[in-house]
C-alpha cells in the first residue's frame, strides 16, 4: 500500500494496493484524516503523531503495529513513513508505504503461542515429576528408618534366646518355645534385613565386598542351605558343575544369598518329588549358573516384572509359602554390582522356569579362546 497525506494529515493520495489492503477506496479516503487507519490504542499513546516527529527528524520512520480496516477488522503491517518537501525545502506532505504481513504476524502468533503452551506443559511436567520423585524419596526414607528401627530390637532377642536354649535341664515345652521363638524372629530379622537391601538398592547404597571368590564354594554353600527345605518337600538337586574357571572378584556372603535365593524359589515354585537342576558353564571371560526347575512357570509377560520389588504373581500356588517378593529384585542389584546379568525363561505356566546368572572372571581366569 502507498498513501500520501498533507501536512494537515489528511489523505491527498490511496493507491490500489492502499485500497487491497486497508479496504478504503481512493474517493472514500480521500480528504479525511488518517487517524482512521490507527488503532484507539495507538491513537491514545500519540503514535502517529510520533512517528511524524521521527519522520521529520530523521528523514524517515519504520514502524510496524496493528492498523485498521474499513469494516474494523486489523492488519499487521510494517511501514515506512517519508516526508515530502516543497522547491523551499518546507514540510508539503507524508508519503507511507505499508506492506501488510497480517499472515506473517499470525503464524508467528500461533507459534509463539504453541511454544508457550509448550513450555507451560514442560513446567507442570517438571513440577509433577518433582512432586513424584519428593513422594518416593521419602517414602525410601520411610523404609529406611522403619526397617531399621524393627530389625535393631531382634538381635538383642535372638542373643538371650539362644543363651537361653544353652541352659541345663530345660523342661521339653520351654525348649520347643525357645525353637519357636528363635525360628520366628530369625524369620522376621531375614524379611527385615531384605527390606533394608531393597531400601540401599534404591539409595544406591548396597555395599559389595570384593575379594577372591571361587564360584563353585558359593554354590556348595548355597546347595548346603536350601537342602533342608528340599528335604522337606521330597525334592532333589542335581548338580552338574562343569565350569573350570571359577575364580572371581565378589562378595561371596552376598553371591551366596543370590543363590540360596534361586534355589529357594525353585524349591518353593515346583511340586513335591521335584528335581532341581544347578548347573555351571563357562561362557567367553565369564561363568554361566543356570538354576533351572521344571515347577509352575512364569507367564512371559512376567519375566522381566519379577525382578521388580514387592513383585508376585499372586495366582500361583508358591504364595502360600509367603515371602515380600524382594529375593528377586535383591538378587538382580547383586548380580549388576558384580558387573553381571540375571534374567529369567519360561515357556509358560507349567513349564517350569530357569534364572540364569552370568558374572565376570578374573581376566587371569578367564577360558583361553
Ligand atoms: P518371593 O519369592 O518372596 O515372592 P521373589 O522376588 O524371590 O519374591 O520372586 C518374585 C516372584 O517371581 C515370585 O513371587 C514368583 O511369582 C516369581 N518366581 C520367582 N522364582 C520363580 C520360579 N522358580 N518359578 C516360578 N515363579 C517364580
């Protein structure tokens, strides 16, 4: 659009780009003010009136606002207002030309206005997930305290019980108590002492012991605990150790619960009369135990989801012999301490289940290739 106005500020000229884009025609325009085109916002702060300052000026005054239509709807346009000089130099008139870049303004709107929903959401995300993380800092925190608070009175307990079962002459029905006793709280100190693991897990505190351990001892330790509970139930182990290189850099009390742990769980998942198979293999650098039994299965969909804390499937028929579904979740934290892997197969409910643990050798022990 250009237009020119006197020094009175009314219209002396309206090309037809003038009339495209601000929908006045020549003949109407012509002779009014062009206040008409200015906003009442603009209007109010004196901004044509300013720009005609900077004009005089400076020769020249670039601007871009908002400016209105005949039928009162507005265009974005940016502008360029020059003063028009007669033969003795006065000030004869303005000339302005605008190009409309209402479509330009718009887009860029709509986009400053998406980004801004944007940020807003990422804002309450960020709040959200602050709130989440707050909420289960402080219930680890929770865990901590009461885990530690319960487990701290037992042990004095299981001391005096079992000062107590060493006294002479212990009439039959206290001695069978005192077992009672101790078995319970024994039972309760390992559910507690679970629970501060989990608790260290997710603080990031488990503490790993590193020395030279022989894998196979760990194992024969671990076979040697769960043998009563098999024993019990008519279940047999089936050992093939064929590893070779078997030395590694662990903690071997913790490596021990890892496995008295599989057992135990093989044990509690199969049938009575089961066998249960512990084998070992050495694979490239590392040793590969499988823990395999031929008892209840686990769903594929389940497979990756038992290693999460208080984790069951609470259909199977194991659940009646209790536990917090933290061994797995326990087992997998050691295992990843040591540098190794844990993970579960099973073809499905009936199909009995395998845990195979992998962990690195000493490089010195490591299977030549
Ligand atoms: P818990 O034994 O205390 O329930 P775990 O973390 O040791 O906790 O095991 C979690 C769940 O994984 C068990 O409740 C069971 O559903 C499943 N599971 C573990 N071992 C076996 C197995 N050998 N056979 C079938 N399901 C198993």
């Amino acid at each position: 659009a250009i237009f020119a106005t006197g020094e009175d500020g009314r219209v002396t000229y309206w090309n037809s780009g003038a009339e495209r884009v601000l929908g006045w025609s020549e003949a109407e325009i012509v002779g009014q003010s062009i206040d008409v085109i200015f906003t009442p916002e603009d209007l109010a702060t004196n901004a044509p009136a300013r720009e005609i300052v900077t004009a005089r000026t400076e020769g020249r005054a670039a601007d871009e606002r908002w400016h209105l239509r005949k039928d009162g709807s507005r265009v974005w346009a940016s502008g360029s207002l020059m003063v028009m000089r007669d033969q003795r130099g006065e000030v004869a008139g303005y000339v302005k030309i605008l190009r409309d870049q209402t479509a330009a303004r718009e887009a860029h709107d709509a986009l400053e206005s998406s980004r801004q929903d944007l940020l807003e959401a990422l804002e309450e995300n960020k709040i959200a997930r602050a709130e989440v993380e707050a909420a289960s800092h402080a219930k680890d925190k929770f865990l901590a305290v009461l885990s530690h608070e319960l487990r701290t009175p037992l042990t004095p307990i299981l001391m005096a019980v079992g000062a107590l079962e060493h006294l002479p002459d212990t009439p039959p029905l206290v001695s069978e108590a005192l077992q009672m006793i101790r078995r319970n709280i024994g039972l309760e100190a390992r559910f507690i002492d679970d629970l501060l693991d989990v608790t260290k897990i997710t603080r990031g505190q488990l503490e790993i012991v590193r020395e030279e351990t022989d894998l196979h001892e760990v194992l024969d330790h671990a076979a040697a605990i769960v043998r009563s509970d098999l024993d019990e139930r008519g279940q047999k182990l089936d050992l093939q150790l064929e590893a070779r290189n078997v030395v590694l850099t662990g903690d071997r009390h913790r490596l021990q619960q890892v496995f008295w742990n599989l057992l135990k769980n093989a044990s509690k998942f199969s049938p009575d009369q089961a066998t249960i198979h512990l084998s070992s293999l050495n694979e490239d650098h590392s040793v590969a135990v499988r823990v395999r039994d031929s008892g209840f299965g686990i769903e594929p969909a389940e497979l990756d989801r038992i290693f999460d804390p208080f984790t069951q499937e609470n259909r199977d028929p194991g659940r009646k012999a209790g536990g917090l579904g933290l061994g797995l979740a326990i087992a997998k934290a050691t295992i990843d301490a040591h540098g190794g892997t844990l993970r579960a197969e099973s073809d499905g409910p009936g199909h009995g289940s395998s845990f195979i643990v992998t962990l690195p050798l000493n490089p010195e022990d490591s299977p030549r290739d």
